[in-house]
C-alpha cells in the first residue's frame, strides 16, 4: 500500500488496531485514520481501531512487486496502523505475519512498536536468527520511554539483527541517546551504571525524528532536534528529520498564544509567562505540516542505515 511516510516506499497492514499506552498516544494518527475508513477496507465499523486482522492482505504482500522503478530494494513498513505487539493479539496472527514477511526477501520489513518487550519474547520464540530483512524498531517520544524501551529493543542484536533503530515522533522533549549508539564500556558514564541492562556490543542503527501533525499537535523545541542530530553525527548514526510537524520556528518576536507560542526548553508554552522568558525559548508558528517541511539549519537530514549484511 502507498504512503506518505517519506523514509519507507510502502505500508502493509495485515494487523490494525491499537490502545494509548504512553504521552505520544494521545492524538495518534492511526486512529484519526482508522475513523475515516471504519466500514470500509475491513475497517469494523462498531470499533475500527479495535484489534483487527486482515487476512486478505497476507496474500497481497506475498505478490508484492520485488523493486520499485529505481530497481532499489523496498523499505516496508509493517502495521503502521496498530501495534502487532499489542497484548491482544493472538501469537498465530504474528506468526502468519512473520511468515509472510520471510517469504518476500526483495523488501527490508520494518517492525515498529511501543511494546518493545513483547515483541522481543515474540521474535526470540519464531527465531533463532533474525531474517536479514528485517528491521526492528521502537519509539521514543521523550527520555522516559527511551530508557525504558531501548535496552528491550538492542537485546536483539545477539540475534544478528541488521538494523536496530528509534522513531522519536512525536518529539515531546530533548533526550540523550548517547549511551545507545556506540560500544561503550562501564567507565565511561562514572558509574551511573546500566541495571539489568549493557554495557552495549553494539548501539542503535538508525534515529528517525519528527514533531506532531494533525489536530491539537504539540510542539517540538528546535533545539531539541538540533542536538539529537549532533548526538547522531557524533555517534556516526544516521539521522532521518522526517517533519517539524504542525508547527515551525517563527521569525517574529511576540507570541500571541493561538497560533504563535514561546515554547522552553522543557516543552512549556510561556506565552502569558514574561517573567520565565529566556533566550533558550524558541517562538513557534503554527503552519501545518504540509507547510512546515523538513529544513533544518539549512539543509534536509535523510541519512538511512546500511544494514550489517550489506
């Protein structure tokens, strides 16, 4: 299926439906969509967003055409419309989905999830090494869920797993990725210590990165995204800036506290703040996504991972 998300060439939904479990639930574009189409595309009209399987679209994946028109290996994205992690769906679905996954070698699958946890008992219970087409990924939106779900997430690369990587969207706040990108070994964070988890053989492959779209989108501060981009740079990852999002920086000097905000560093809106005012606050225009575009200090970042294998 055609998409619009601008890092992968398709989308295939084999299983849709989803709950809010974490802050970048809360106006989730999958579900806004699901509405739409309920009574249509297999889309339940009583409960469109409710856990759905789509056995007709196993079929339709596995004659997927092998190569766009460039002849270049095609990125998938897999149940961008739910979760296929999710509590409530059955083990055989994931099973069928996994096969059917295998079985087209000409296309990278990319499996995206905030249930990192279950999705790691999933691929360890179907494989012993994970299919050099797969990728595997999670999303982040502020430093909590990147602590708790990553060290899930890199526990897959003792399985061979050839790329490993991030989705902060929406980005709701500045976050250190730099102990998840390179080999790094006890000393090197004075004794902050790992838990249950590390020190890593290996870090994440890939950070994609973008702000939120659609109604009632929150703002991302820039220099949130300026420092992950320099996190990446620095950690040699490649960096994707998919979108700023519904809103942009602005070249006005005055909020008004509709369409244009004072957004600090924390992610506040400080518009009716004066007395908090300081010049790490970022004026932000609401635009629109469309609008916004993908720009930053001057350039577009859209660096992609070369899997181990390649």
């Amino acid at each position: 299926m055609s998409t619009k998300i601008p890092y992968v060439h398709e989308t295939w939904n084999p299983v849709t439906g989803c709950t809010k479990i974490s802050p970048g639930c809360r106006h989730c574009y999958a579900e806004r969509m699901a509405h739409r189409l309920k009574g249509r595309y297999g889309y339940p009209r009583k409960d469109p967003f409710g856990i759905t399987y789509h056995e007709d679209l196993i079929q339709k994946f596995l004659n997927l055409p092998k190569y766009n028109s460039s002849k270049i290996k095609k990125r998938v994205l897999v149940c961008s419309m739910g979760d296929l992690f999710h509590h409530a769906v059955p083990r055989k679905w994931i099973e069928t989905v996994f096969s059917a996954a295998r079985e087209n070698k000409s296309n990278d699958c990319l499996f995206l999830t905030k249930r990192p946890l279950r999705m790691v008992q999933e691929v360890k219970h179907f494989f012993t090494k994970i299919p050099e087409h797969f990728w595997f990924g999670t999303s982040a939106e502020n430093q909590h869920q990147l602590e708790t779900r990553v060290p899930h997430l890199l526990s897959l690369k003792e399985m061979g797993a050839p790329v490993l990587f991030i989705s902060v969207e929406p980005m709701l706040s500045g976050i250190d990725v730099r102990r998840f990108l390179t080999p790094i070994h006890a000393d090197d964070f004075d004794g902050l210590g790992y838990g249950e988890f590390g020190p890593w053989k290996d870090g994440l492959d890939w950070i994609v990165c973008g702000g939120e779209s659609g109604s009632g989108s929150r703002s991302l501060h820039p220099q949130w995204v300026r420092d992950l981009r320099d996190q990446c740079i620095e950690g040699e990852t490649p960096f994707y800036f998919k979108q700023w999002g519904a809103w942009f920086p602005a070249q006005v000097s005055e909020p008004n506290g509709k369409d244009v905000i004072r957004l600090d560093l924390k992610g506040r809106d400080l518009s009716f703040l004066p007395h908090l005012w300081c010049e790490a606050d970022a004026i932000m225009i609401r635009a629109g996504a469309k609008k916004t575009g993908c720009v930053l200090n001057g350039r577009e970042w859209k660096d992609f991972p070369r899997p181990k294998n390649e």
